[in-house]
C-alpha cells in the first residue's frame, strides 16, 4: 500500500517495557520481535520510543540496550549503518530485520538524482576550518561550510548546490514534511514519572482491562485534538501495566487520561506486546487526525 508519509501535526510516543524480549531465550527471536517492532513504528509514524525498566530492583540495562541498539539499526539508513555500527555481538542477526522504506531511506545512491532542497541524513566524515564533509550515501560527501561537527556525528542535510562543488546545510529533523524516522531513548525513570511527563498532552495506557476503545472513541478524539504530545504505554509480556505500577503503589487510572482495550474478546489467553502495539496503533492511525 502507498502511502503519502505526511509527518503528523502530533508527536506520538510509544512506551514499552525493558523486560520485552526477556522471556525468549535466543537472541535471533529475540531481534525479529524487536524488529516487527520497529517496522510498527515506522508504518504508524511514530515519533518517539520509551524504553522503561518494569521490574523494581533488578537491572534491566542489558535488555533495554539490546533493544534500543536494534530498534537505532533499523532506524538508520542503509548507507551509514557501518559508520555508526561497529561489529557487535548484539547485532548478529540484524539481517533478518524487515527494512522500513521510511522517506529518509532512500534506495538510490547517484549524485545526479540527488534534488536541490532535498533532505539526506548524513554523518560527518572530515572537519577542518572550511567546514565538514558529510556522507549522504552518494559517490562524494557533501560540504557543509563554516560549520564545526564531530566526526561520526550523524546530522540531517539539506542539498543547496550541486556541480562542480556539491553544497548542503544542517538542518534540525523536524524540518522536512514528511515522516522522518522515530528516536529511541531509554530511561531510567519508573513508568508512573513517565506517564506524568507534563510534555504529554495526552496518555493513552493499553489493557485487557480497560474500556473498550469504541466506547470512548469520541472523548479521546476529542482530547486527541486538541493535544500536541501523546504518549501510548504498553504492557510486558507477563505483567500488565497495572501490575507494574502496582509496583510503585500507583494506580493506573490516576496515570492515564484513558486505559483501552483495543483488542476486545480476544480469542488467546494473551496478546503479546508487539501484537498489541499493531492494534493499537492501527486503530489510532485510522480514527485519529493528524
């Protein structure tokens, strides 16, 4: 299916917890279900990732770098991946990731196909007084004068001038129009600080629970419009999110604007995050204005 890939008036956030892939023992299952993941992510244009520890008093640094570290691989494109990505053993079977064809992963690589105001993520490859060379994944880097970055600093460019010399300019990522790709943080506050982030106009928590979304559709709708940040929390694989923030005595309902179920009389015992996190993208994506 086509799509214009028009980058959303919202920033949508997705929260998911470290303990993610914690129950599969194999790191190759446990990159392809980080992988559909990202490929969510990126077919619901996704502005931000949350990874947040779920378990009190146990260090999860391990699971949410691995995570983090293939949901960024898949995020960057083809071209720069082995100048950001060193061989590491986390990263093994990320050949088997689906891409994501997202705008900002271009599949042509020729200088003369490159547009005037056309934007490219870059990294830096050489700096001196003039300015830097950036690497689009064309056959020469492009200058970006009177700038000072440093080298492997990945940045987005912005094509001025082509020909005998090929020109370009830094340029923040919210600039282009179009769906540019999601950033993945982890964080090291509970969930419960996480939800009461005054950045989120918005906080739509998932659960088996909760109210069925067509009931309420109307009220988050009308919240919907009028938010700029909205920020969607999704459960572990064995704990819900009432369970988790069971943990630091807070109740569910006193964190979240709304707790849906987007998936009601499922017919499984449960539904797995990745499976939950379609759904309720899926359902937003259609019901939702950008």
């Amino acid at each position: 299916m086509q799509s214009s890939s028009l980058k959303r008036r919202i920033k949508i956030s997705v929260a998911i917890p470290a303990s993610l892939v914690s129950d599969i023992p194999h790191l190759r299952e446990k990159t392809l279900r980080i992988g559909l993941i990202g490929r969510a992510l990126a077919i619901f244009r996704v502005d931000e990732i949350i990874i947040y520890p779920d378990i009190l008093g146990q260090n999860q640094t391990r699971d949410a770098s691995l995570i983090k570290a293939i949901l960024s691989y898949m995020e960057t494109p083809q071209y720069l991946r082995r100048r950001l990505f060193k061989i590491r053993p986390e990263l093994r079977y990320v050949g088997i990731l689906p891409p994501l064809r997202t705008p900002h992963h271009p599949t042509w690589s020729r200088e003369k196909d490159l547009k005037i105001g056309e934007y490219r993520e870059g990294v830096v490859v050489s700096s001196n007084d003039k300015g830097v060379q950036v690497d689009i994944g064309v056959e020469r880097p492009v200058l970006i004068p009177n700038v000072h970055l440093k080298v492997n600093s990945r940045v987005t460019v912005k094509i001025k001038e082509k020909g005998e010399r090929l020109i370009g300019g830094i340029t923040d990522p919210d600039e282009p129009k179009i769906y540019w790709g999601y950033k993945v943080n982890v964080s090291d506050l509970p969930l419960s600080l996480i939800l009461k982030d005054q950045r989120y106009d918005l906080v739509i928590a998932t659960s088996r629970r909760g109210d069925t979304i067509t009931k309420i559709i109307d009220e988050i709708l009308d919240l919907w419009r009028r938010s700029r940040r909205v920020l969607v929390a999704f459960g572990s694989p064995t704990r819900g999110l009432q369970e988790i923030l069971g943990q630091e005595h807070v109740k569910l309902e006193e964190a979240a604007h709304f707790i849906v179920n987007t998936i009601p009389n499922q017919g499984v015992k449960t539904v797995r995050t990745e499976e939950a996190i379609y759904a309720t993208l899926a359902i937003l994506n259609a019901f939702m204005p950008d």
